[in-house]
C-alpha cells in the first residue's frame, strides 16, 4: 500500500456492505466486478470462509452516491449464488482497523523521539530484531493515520493495515 495514498481521508459517503455468498469459483471477483462496472471506489474487502454454511463472507468498505450504492446491491442480491446483502454505516457497527509497521532499530536507538511517539499513540512493539522494530496498532482509521503521519520521518520502512475489521451491532 502506499503510505501517501492511505494518508489522504475522503469524505465521501463511506458504507459497510456485508455480502454472504455460496463459495465457489469466481464470485469474489464476479462481486468486484459489479462495483467497478457502476465506478463504485472500493476501499477495502475482507473475507473469511463460513464452514458450517459452506458460504462466504464478504465485507466491502465503499464510497459511493447512495442511489449508485442502491442499484449494486439489488444487482448482487440478483445473483444466484447470493444469500444475502447488509449495508451499513459507520455508527451501526463496531470496527477497528489493525496496522503493522516497520522502523529501523538503529533509528529508533538513536533518536529518542522515535520512542515518545510510539508511547503517546500506545503503539505496540509486536517485534524486534537486530535490524528492525515492529510496531502493531489497532485503532480507527484517524487514530492509524494521525500516528502514520507523525512516524513517516521517523525511521518508518514499510506499513500496512487490515482495513476495517467489523461487527454490526444489530
């Protein structure tokens, strides 16, 4: 992922679909498909197999007009394989994203500051080695990028995040 790119927040309407599917060859991409064919932003997915139901569980985090949003969703609960197609907002789910990051160990001994952020964000060190230190997050979206920002120049080698990871509350 580029670190700029996940700096930059959109403003755009943001909603939580949760698309349970039959698992089987090509509906993960066939669903994608759907949403690029109406120009709908896809901003994150995530999905996890349902052994018991022999189903999948998709969860689609998208920028959209509603009315654009209104016709995919009828468009996926239209194909066979569909069970079923819930859609959120941020206030009717509970979520956290998780970030992993990677800093020099030689710039994090040398430079003190390195450690004072860490400890005012209540970053985690998950790992470290002779040469790195691996820090893990788990927060908002604002919480990832507030701390993104402010170890960008810090000794930061590399980032990545999970995207939301998400539970209705209903």
């Amino acid at each position: 992922m580029n670190i700029d790119s996940y700096l930059t927040i959109n403003d755009s309407t943001e909603n939580i679909l949760i698309v349970y599917v039959k698992n089987g060859f090509g509906v993960l991409e066939n669903i994608l498909k759907t949403f690029s064919e109406k120009f709908i932003h896809i901003e994150s997915v995530n999905s996890i197999t349902i052994e018991k139901q022999k189903a999948l569980k998709i969860v689609l985090i998208v920028k959209s007009k509603n009315s654009q949003l209104a016709s995919v969703i009828e468009l996926i609960r239209n194909k066979e394989y569909t069970i079923e197609v819930e859609n959120y907002i941020d206030s009717e789910v509970i979520y956290n994203e998780l970030a992993y990051y990677k800093i020099s160990y030689d710039y994090f001994l040398n430079n003190p500051i390195t450690s004072l952020i860490i400890n005012r964000h209540r970053v985690e060190i998950a790992e470290i080695n002779r040469e790195f230190i691996f820090l893990e997050q788990k927060g908002s979206r604002k919480e990832i990028v507030n701390f993104l920002k402010e170890i960008k120049p810090h000794g930061l080698i590399n980032f990545n995040s999970s995207g939301k990871i998400i539970i209705n509350k209903y």
